[in-house]
C-alpha cells in the first residue's frame, strides 16, 4: 500500500567518470556486461542523453544539443530499434531520409547505389519493411543510417539476432565503410567476434566504470597468456596425465584436443606434438576474448568487493 | 520548435516528401483507419435519438431537420480534424524509437504534422461522402446560404484541425512523462464528449455546461465550426468564434511545446 502514495527512488550512477579519446577513422569496440553503461554512453555521445556531470564532445559538438551540423555527421544504429517506416518499403524511408537530411539527389543515389551494393540489398528496397527477415532488415537499417554519409557511426549490437552468415556480411561492410570514408566506428556488441574481427582498440566498462582502454592484442595477453593449442591425434587417447604434462586440457572431443599451453613452452610443446605424436589440423590462437572478459570481470567485481 | 532561417528552409523543403511518405503510409493502413472511422460514428447514433425526441414539437430550439444537419456537420469537422498522434508518440515513447525521430535534423513537431496532414485527403473523401449525404437529405434545408459564411467555414475547420493536432501533441508528450497515457485520453474524450458538442448541441445542454464550455478549448475543435457550417449567424458572431479559436490555436500550441520541451529534458536524462 505504502508504495501507492510514495515511491523509493535509488539513484544509480550509470556511466561513472568514463573518460576516452577516439581519433577520425578509428574502429573502437566498447564492451562490458549487461547494465555495464555501453547503450547509456551511446546515447550521450549522440545526444540522445544528457549527462548530468562531465564533458563530452563529437567532432567539436556537444552532443546534447543536437544540433543539425552534427546530426549531419553522425548516426546511431540499434540493432533492437527500428528506423524503418514499418509499413512500407525501405526505399520510403530513404526517400523520407534524403528529404530531411537534405541530400543532393545526385548524392542520395550515389550513396544508395553504394550501398545497394555493399549490403546487397537488391529486391529489397520495394518490400514493406515487415515482410523482411531480420537480417534483411538490418542490412536496410545500416543503409537508412548511413545514407547522409555519416563520419561517425555508433553501433549498438548491429548484429543481435542475425545469422553467422549475415554477421559476417555486416561486418564485412562495417569494415569497408570505414576504410572508404574514413568513418570513426565505436561498436558495442554481445558477439566477441564482431569485436575481435572489427576492433583493434576496445574500451571496457563494468558498472558504470572504466576498467580497460587500449590495444586488444595486449589486454588478451595481459589477462591470459597463454595459447590455445587444438590438434586432431590419430586415434582418441584417454591417457590424461599424458596430455597434462603438455598442458592444461581444455576441451576433449573425440580425438580433438584444446590445449591451453604457456608461451613459453609452446615451441617444445608444438615440436613433440608434430615429432611424436603425429597430430593432424594443429593450430595454436589466443584465447577467446569471452574467456578473457570473464576474467577482468571477475577480477573487477573481487576488487570492488575489497574496496 | 522555434526554427531558424536554414532550418525553416529544411522543413519547407522536406515537406513535399514527408507529406508524400505520409499519404503512402495511410494508405498502408487503410484497414486500420477505416476501423478507426467506425468508432467515430458517434453522432449517427445520436443524430437517430435525438431526431426521434424532436419530430413534431423540437427539442430546446432544434427541428429534427436541424439536428441531421448539426450531427452530420459534426461527423465532417470529427473526421477532417481527428487526429491519431497522441497514440503514435506513445508508442515510439514506449518502443524507444522515438530516439531515431530525435536524430533526424528536422524537429519531430514538423515530421508528426506532416504525417498527420497526410491523412488528410483520405478523410475528406470520406467527408465528401457525408457531405453529400447532408445535401441529400432534409438536414440541407437548415443549412446557411450566406456566402461570406460558406468561406469562413474551412477557415474555421482549420484552426479546428489545428488545435485538435496540438492538444493531441501535448497528449503524446505527456507519455514522456508518464509510463501509459491511454487513461488520459479516455478522460480526454469524456471531457470532449461533453464540452465540445460532440454529445448533444451545447445550447441543448444544461447551465453550466455551456458557461464552462465557453472557457475550454473544446468547443473551439467542434462546435464553432459545426455552428458556422450549419446556422445562420451574423457575420460578426462567426468572426467572433474564430477570433477565439485563432487564441486557442495559440495558446495549445504554447503548451504543446512547453509539454514537450519538458518531457524532452526529462527523456534526455533518464532515457526511454
């Protein structure tokens, strides 16, 4: 009852003291867990939220003011949030697009064609918006994007839900995108893949709080070492300790073995591998980022735990 | 919703298009706005009652020629002034897409009028319709002849159309605020229902209503055009009523932009 008359509101800092710099042209991924803050910075850094401390800039614009020589310059995918007219086909809402962000025509089918062609959307653009499939209709969300020629994209999960196949088209034409218009991309995605084929720099968040910024390849090799070794031996083996003494067993499927095997020792290990054993299809990687990411927010919430 | 040069320039431009995607649109959802239509046919029903009471003596002033002629008219100016925006707003609130329409560097004010003008030529043939069928029937006899009259009449509708789209705006903007607003607009219509002359004419109604009426925009979306389309008045009197529609259009527009300023910020704080 008491709750009809007054409500208990808790405030909850979101993004907390988050601070970061991306240069033009930069591919940026921004991780961190579920309620980490990676939608609310995006949604500050486009304007859509208005921070209640700090500093923010795009491009020498402050976002919150949305003003229109910034919305010119940049856009805000969501892969759970549609911009196409439901009802009618994409080539409505392009048409709706061109209008107001005042294209040039000869520019708006330039850049139509462009991405007709990159996101193959061919047949698509005359179906209504509700008859396309998921990935379909994330590939006409990218073009309704990306039409006004944006030079700074944020993306947030534009891959959620599709299939492998389309996820690697989308970030396929990510990649493209960017490399032919210089665009700056900061991504945010459950997929690590999209991530780790997209991304040379990530930025991490956990509860509001940034935990790491920088170089991938280095936080990989700071938080876990050492290889993932897999190999397909002859024959299946149970003999364990056998294994154990190469390295950690990771994963045993059949006659697949994952290795988990410390730098240091990979040559030895590799060269009896091959010399002894007479393994087939070996083949030596980092850890996934997931097994990575679990760590630093393992190690994360310990240290918030201690404070 | 205060433009500049350039910006103003924008809309202007955009207009053409955004009109154009919005006739498509209704046409897409031509099933949905003909059930729409339906559940607007209110006055038919009404019009049968009350031209039943006044056949032979009248009702408080009003032949039953008269009230075929009053309805009808009210069924036209419901139908070229209605207005689904509110619920549209609500749901891009609910959804979060509403986020995407704040992206574009047109203010959504414009880009929501637009969609709402466009509905516009598939309500006047339907008003044709029931404009013909007023004509055709006795209603027509009651019908002013005066010239001056028959010209005020879509000016009246107009500032009708626009007062009803701003105070539905302010409806929508209030979804920023609150999490359903489907309550508001029940309690919206009831109010409407009555002060509007939507119900019954307002001088059939009982003092006060017709006293408070007076001072509440109601009446301005419904009656004064119904009245100028379907009574004799001295030209004066009609001007009058559209003076005082002319201060409604202002001052819902006013607290359709101070309701969605403030909702605004508040969305821009905690987000949708």
């Amino acid at each position: 009852m008491k709750t009809l008359f007054s409500r208990n509101h808790e405030t909850v800092r979101a993004v907390d003291g988050v601070s970061f710099t991306i240069e033009r042209g930069e591919r940026v991924g921004f991780l961190g867990p579920n309620g980490a803050g990676k939608t609310t910075t995006l949604k500050m850094l486009s304007g859509l939220l208005h921070p209640t401390a700090g500093e923010c800039t795009v491009d020498g614009h402050v976002p919150f003011r949305r003003e229109v020589a910034l919305l010119e310059k940049i856009t805000l995918v969501m892969g759970q949030k549609s911009q196409l007219i439901w009802d009618l086909p994409p080539s409505e809402t392009y048409a709706l697009n061109c209008a107001v962000f005042d294209i040039p025509k000869p520019r708006f089918h330039a850049a139509l064609e462009e991405l007709t062609e990159l996101l193959e959307l061919g047949g698509l653009l005359d179906k209504p918006a509700r008859q396309l499939s998921l990935g379909e209709r994330m590939k006409c969300e990218l073009a309704a994007a990306l039409l006004h020629g944006p030079s700074v994209l944020f993306l947030d999960e534009p891959t959620i839900g599709l299939d492998v196949a389309m996820q690697l088209a989308v970030r396929d034409f990510i990649r493209r995108y960017n490399q032919a218009h210089q665009a700056t991309v900061l991504l945010t995605s459950h997929y690590m893949q999209d991530v780790v084929a997209l991304c040379p720099r990530i930025i991490v968040i956990d509860r509001g709080k940034l935990v790491h910024d920088g170089d991938l390849k280095a936080l990989v090799k700071a938080l876990d070492p050492d290889k993932r070794v897999s190999f397909t031996l002859p024959h299946p083996i149970n003999d364990d300790d056998a294994l154990g003494k190469l390295g950690a067993v990771l994963a045993r499927d059949g006659a697949r073995i994952t290795l988990r095997v410390s730098e240091r020792e990979l040559p030895g290990v590799v060269s009896h591998l091959l010399g002894t054993l007479e393994v087939a299809d070996l083949g030596i990687e980092d850890p996934p980022l997931e097994d990575v990411l679990r760590v630093m927010f393992g190690a994360a919430r310990e240290a918030a735990v201690n404070e | 919703m205060r433009l500049h040069g350039s910006e103003i320039a924008r809309v202007v431009k955009a207009f053409p298009t955004l009109l154009r995607v919005g006739v498509s649109e209704t046409v897409a959802f031509r099933m949905a706005f003909l059930i729409w239509i339906l559940t607007a046919t209110q006055p038919l029903v009404m019009m049968s009652l009350m031209t039943f009471i006044a056949r032979g003596q009248g009702f408080r002033g009003y032949s039953a020629p008269a009230f075929i002629a009053y309805y009808l008219a009210a069924l036209i100016v419901r139908q070229l002034t209605g207005s689904w925006v509110s619920s549209r707003m609500t749901e891009e609130i609910r959804m979060g897409t509403l986020a995407m329409r704040l992206l574009r560097p047109i203010h959504p004010f414009y880009t929501f009028l637009a969609s709402q003008l466009a509905a516009i030529p598939l309500r006047a043939a339907i008003s044709v319709v029931l404009a013909a069928i007023l004509l055709a029937t006795s209603g027509a006899a009651t019908l002013p002849h005066d010239l001056t009259q028959l010209v005020l009449a879509p000016i009246s509708i107009t500032l009708s159309w626009l007062i009803s789209f701003s105070v539905f705006f302010t409806i929508g903007s209030l979804a920023l605020f609150l999490t359903e607003t489907t309550a508001l607009g029940t309690a919206y219509f009831a109010l409407f229902s009555l002060f509007s002359g939507y119900l019954m004419p307002l001088d059939t109604l009982p003092q006060p209503i017709p006293v408070l009426a007076g001072w509440l925009p109601f009446k301005f979306m419904l009656a004064v055009p119904v009245m100028v389309m379907t009574r004799e008045l001295p030209i004066t009197t009609c001007l009058h009523m559209l003076g005082g529609q002319l201060v409604w259009v202002a001052l819902t527009l006013a607290l359709a932009r101070w309701t969605w300023h403030r909702g605004i910020k508040r969305f821009e704080s905690v987000g949708s």
